[in-house]
C-alpha cells in the first residue's frame, strides 16, 4: 500500500503544498475555511508527516550529533553503545561524527549552535577552550560532555587521578614497592588527560607510600597495544625492574602482558599487571583492572541530552560515575605463582 504524500493532500483539498505545510504547522495564515478543508483530507488519508521534513520546514533538527575521536577503539565502542540504546527507541536520530584533527573538532562544536544542522551534541573525551566553553554556554544549545567536565555545562565524567590511585594502592597492598607505570605521550591535538591524570594518582599513591619516584618507571607513547609492549620490554631491562605495572589503559595492559610472556615471565609471578576500563576481551585474558563503566556514562550521557531537549529540570549537571577494581589473576604478591601468562 502507497501511503498518502503531501502532494496527495494538496491535489485533493485543492491547495499548494505550501498551504497544507501551514496547516500542520498552525500557521495563522490560514482562513477557517481553508484549514477546515485541508484537515478534513489528511483527516480522511491517514496522512503523517515525517518528523525529518516537518523539523526542516520549522527550522529545526531532529538528529543527535554525537563527535567521538577513535570511535574504534573497544572503550568507545561501549560508550556508543550506551548512546544508542537511549536515543534509538527516541524521536531523534544519532548522527557519529568522528575527528581527526582540532579544525574538524571546532567545526563540530559551531555546529552545535545551529539548531536546523543539529537538535543537540555529544561529545567524548573531547578538550574545549574557554571560547568554545562560552560560546556553547551562551547559545544554550542542548551539549552534554562525556569523560569530561567542562564548568557550567552537562557532563559525565570519572575521577582518574582517584582511579590511578586506586589501582596503585591496590599493588601497594600485594607487597610490590617497585611499581612501574605505562601509559600516553601527552596528546598535543586534542588535550586528552586521563592517562595523565592516571598517572599523578599513580605519583600520589607512591608519595602516601613513602616510596620514591622513580623516573625510569615512568614509561610513555603512543597510546596502543604495541607501543605498550616495547615500554614494557626497556622496563624489563632495567638492572632493577618493576615487580608490577600498571597500565593506563586494558589495549596497554594487553600488551605489557604480551612482552612479560616474549621475556619468559609468569604473570603475576614473575609481574603483576593491572589496567584500565575494563573492556569487555578483559575478562577472557584474567587482566585485573580498573572499572568504569563506559556503557553506562553513554547512558547517561544521552538521558542527559534528551532530558535537555525536552525542556526537563536537569536536576544535577556534572554526574561523577563510580570507579572499582575488578582482581583477577594478572595480579599477586612479588614471586607468588598463580596462574601463568597465556
């Protein structure tokens, strides 16, 4: 069956389109008569609009833009996920815009203050300047901030220098005092800072500790699982080196495990290693780590969205998500000799 289009309407109440989109709009331009006629034939052919073109025709969107950079990576890809399950079943559809560069990423957030290009944005991770912070406070435009907290604005966020902490206290209370850290160059292009927020938790455990900090201990590059293997093996060359590692992130951790496993250590007996994120691969590979729940901050990143769109009373703005350390066997006391690298 052949649903009705506005030109059916049009043809049949002897109108323009122009007309007919007035009268679903209650435009006042239209006399008794006229709108009584139209909407008697959209009456009578069932007819609906689609919300696209309606949103167009007023001026405004009805998309959710959601700007991720490396929205391949597993930790995003659970965000995504908790996006999508909130605004799928909702009157909006999400649009993903990924980022290379800081030019697309400025872009992106003009866009936001242009209601007909979007109705509201999310972004992950994502550092803006004050401008832009200012600009997007003043237009009002609907944003909500994902792992990151920007003053005035909604976002969802985690404490990662608590987190970093954590996961080094954590080591701390197995017995290992030679604790070495891997984890990201500083990101000149975004500002990305929860791996070096993870570390000043990391320093600040240590400090509490009264153990030193250790410079050669400190091992930074390019965030993957390859680069984390070949600061993993300079650590193990060290004449002294770590009993234990925590890495910034699980992608890190899996490779630190893979160069314990190239050096012919057991893990955790010959090294203990934690991680980051707790990725849904972690579980499978016995890798202790940190939790935060990536698939709920997306959650509540969009319910935060849609309760904006709606004109809802936000309640709280800034939603700080809890952290947990997951144990499993990648850690243990220095020597003990639990389950072995796989």
């Amino acid at each position: 069956m052949t649903l009705p289009t506005i030109q059916d309407v049009a043809r049949t109440a002897d109108v323009g389109v122009g007309t007919v989109s007035r009268v679903l709009n209650n435009s006042p331009l239209v006399s008794e008569a006229t709108r009584a006629r139209v909407q008697q034939v959209i009456d009578d052919f069932g007819y609906r609009p689609s919300p696209l073109a309606r949103a167009l025709s007023l001026g405004y969107s009805t998309t959710v833009a959601a700007v991720i950079p490396y929205f391949t990576r597993p930790s995003v890809v659970l965000r995504l996920r908790g996006l999508a399950d909130v605004i799928g079943p909702s009157d909006f559809d999400l649009v993903l815009y990924d980022v290379e560069t800081p030019e697309q990423r400025d872009r992106r957030f003009t866009m936001m203050t242009r209601p007909a290009r979007s109705a509201g944005m999310i972004m992950a991770s994502l550092a803006v300047d004050d401008q832009v912070a200012a600009g997007l406070r003043e237009s009002g435009a609907p944003a909500v901030f994902i792992d990151r907290r920007v003053e005035g604005l909604r976002c969802v966020w985690i404490d990662d220098v608590a987190g970093g902490e954590s996961a080094t206290r954590y080591l701390l209370g197995l017995g290992h005092e030679r604790i070495a850290f891997v984890g990201d160059v500083h990101d000149e292009w975004f500002g990305f800072t929860s791996s070096y927020d993870r570390l000043d938790g990391y320093r600040q455990a240590l400090a509490a500790a009264g153990l030193p900090d250790r410079p050669e201990y400190v091992r930074l590059a390019p965030h993957g699982r390859e680069e984390a293997h070949r600061l993993t093996g300079e650590l193990l060359s060290l004449p002294d080196p770590p009993t234990a590692v925590f890495a910034a992130s699980d992608l890190q951790a899996f490779g630190v495990l893979e160069a314990a496993r190239t050096g012919g250590l057991t893990v955790p007996g010959g090294l203990s290693v934690i991680g980051f994120d707790d990725i849904e691969v972690s579980p499978y590979l016995g890798l202790t780590t940190v939790r935060q729940p990536l698939y709920e901050s997306g959650v509540r990143g969009a319910e935060l969205l849609l309760g904006a769109l709606a004109g809802d009373d936000p309640g709280e703005t800034s939603v700080q998500l809890p952290l947990e350390i997951v144990e499993r066997w990648s850690t243990g006391p220095p020597g003990s000799a639990q389950a072995p690298t796989r």
